[in-house]
C-alpha cells in the first residue's frame, strides 16, 4: 500500500483508494512527520 504526499500547489494525499485535498494545517503536520519520523502527540497537539 503506497501513499503519496503532495505540497506543491494545491497540497493532496494520494492512496490506493483515491485522492484528498489537504488543509494548509493538515499538509504542514504530515510534511513534519514525513521528515522528522516518530514525534510525541504532547508535542503535535501543542500544534492544533
């Protein structure tokens, strides 16, 4: 099962199931966590 995070333009998540428009918050924690791995939900929900 692949996935695959678009930011470029109009930011999406791609799946086996079909395509999703991303909100600019929702892009921005999946391109964190895409780069930086495990992170601690304490951490993330300080985010939201």
């Amino acid at each position: 099962m692949t996935h695959k995070l678009f930011l470029l333009g109009a930011a999406r998540l791609e799946t086996p199931g079909g395509s999703l428009l991303l909100e600019r918050k929702t892009a921005a924690v999946l391109a964190y966590l895409a780069l930086e791995g495990p992170v601690r939900k304490y951490k993330l929900a300080g985010w939201l």
